[in-house]
C-alpha cells in the first residue's frame, strides 16, 4: 500500500497525511523541512526513522509529539488529533540529552512526572521503583545524577518517560552520544523494555545498524524538504540478541537500509512498502 491509499484500519497509533512543515526567515525564502509525510504506526510497533543529516528527522518526531505543529496537514494519535492527546498524556519523550534535575534524587527524577500529575504519594513511590526495576536501577535509588555513567542518566530517563505509562515513547537520538558499547547494551535494554510494556516507539537516529537492530519497520527519509522514500520492514526474529548482529539476514537489512539512503535499489526491495502505508 503506498502513501496516497487510505487505509481504514482502527489499529493505528500514529497516522500522518499529508504533513508539511516550512519554517519562515526573517531574510530569504523559507525552509521546506518536511513535504508530503504520509505514515501509518501501528500500536506496539517499533518505527525507527534515518535520514540524512538536516533532513527533518527530529522535526518530524515532534510533530508527532505536538511539541511543533505542521504547517499543512493532519496527525492523529490514538483516533485523536497530536495536541489532545498530548494533553491526554499519551506520550513519553527521551531526548539525546537526559534533562535530569541534579538536585533530585534518581527516584525523584523519575517520580517528577506524577508529582505535576498530582498522583498520590504511595503510588508515585510504587511506579517509580516499579520502572526503575524495569530498567535495572533499583538500587540506585537515592543516588544523584552526577554519580552516574551517562547511560544509566539515559536509563534514568527512560524510566521517567514510562513513569505515567504512555501509550507512545517518543525517543531522539537518546544514545547518539554514548561510546559504541554502552549504546549496543542500550539497545538491548530498549527492546526488552518495548518487550515488556508493548509501548509503540517511534525513535530517531543517524545509525543504520542501530536501526535495523532495534526496529520493526525503518522509514528513510530523503535530504531536506524530508520525505519518505522508502519503508523496509525489518522481520528479524525476536527476541533481538547479540548473535542478531553476526546473522547474514540482518547484514542484508543494513545493506538494504543503507542502499536505499543512497538511492539505490536492492535485491530485497520486495520486503519494502514505498511511501508509507500499512499494508
């Protein structure tokens, strides 16, 4: 199905039609970000979006999450439009910085979310160690943000996006700035929370191995105006390990998601949908 067919479906979680965003200059034209952005999410699905530099990535992921608006077009998040259900809290955002407060404990970090939400104290003490088991800090509780390694600062940050339990996780390069080992181990935290919470992710990055590791569906994005150009779908078994990255089937999903970034077709372009659609 491509971008231009409509798709009926009520088991979507994130649909775009038809979503430009030009950005005004106070000298000179305007900027073109996004042209033409059609994408249909399921719920539970893991969409991972890679495009050149510039190329409206990151725009796009907070048009999604109504942080921007677009400058033409429509988005629905769970059968309503972005800004509801942002006020509806259907949202989590992991950024590629943490944004800790260093004054809060990592429990109160986490916490921080149902504290605005006025949720009562014991709950907000249950949810919060709740997720911080679930990412493997539990026992790191009533340490501060200076005492630990930047991914567990991410790992911190994870948990208080999940905190409220959001149907969506938005997430934006979140381990574009850790060493190469500490963001495979990331990865594999990723899936197994995705795993566990069934959360649809939608999740931005410049890695093509990170990419195909972690997503169900990868979107390649052209060079700026951004569209989609091409939808590969990523049937790699699940659970996701280490031995995934030694297949020959996944070097085939990096070769395919890095000739398509290129322009070129591959042998398995029949694993792809062009331009967005669910079929």
């Amino acid at each position: 199905m491509t971008a231009t067919q409509s798709d009926s479906s009520p088991a979507v979680a994130v649909r775009l039609t038809g979503v430009e965003k030009t950005f005004p200059m106070r000298a000179g034209d305007p900027t073109i970000a996004l042209t033409g952005i059609d994408l249909a999410i399921r719920p539970a699905e893991f969409v991972s979006l890679i495009g050149p530099s510039g190329c409206g990535k990151s725009t796009l992921l907070r048009i999604v999450g109504d942080l921007i608006s677009p400058s033409s077009g429509t988005v629905e998040v769970n059968g309503k439009p972005a800004h509801q259900a942002r006020l509806d809290r259907d949202y989590g955002m992991v950024f590629q910085a943490p944004v800790l407060f260093d004054w809060r404990t990592v429990e109160g970090n986490v916490r921080l979310p149902l504290e605005i939400m006025h949720i009562d104290r014991r709950e907000r003490d249950r949810r919060a160690g709740e997720m911080l088991d679930l990412v493997e800090l539990g026992g790191f509780l009533s340490h501060y943000p200076h005492q630990l390694s930047g991914g567990m600062q991410q790992r911190v940050a994870i948990a208080r996006a999940l905190v409220f339990q959001p149907a969506i996780l938005l997430m934006d390069e979140p381990f574009g700035a850790l060493d190469e080992m500490t963001r495979e181990r990331l990865n594999a935290e990723v899936l197994r929370i995705w795993g566990q919470t069934g959360t649809t992710v939608l999740f931005v990055t410049h890695s093509i191995p990170e990419a195909v590791f972690l997503s169900t569906r990868v979107v390649v994005m052209s060079a700026r105006p951004g569209r989609i150009t091409k939808i590969v779908d990523i049937d790699l078994p699940q659970p996701r390990t280490e031995q995934t990255r030694e297949t020959d089937r996944y070097f085939e999903f990096v070769t395919e998601v890095r000739e398509s970034l290129r322009g070129r077709a591959t042998a398995s372009a029949s694993r792809t949908r062009a331009e967005g659609g669910i079929g």
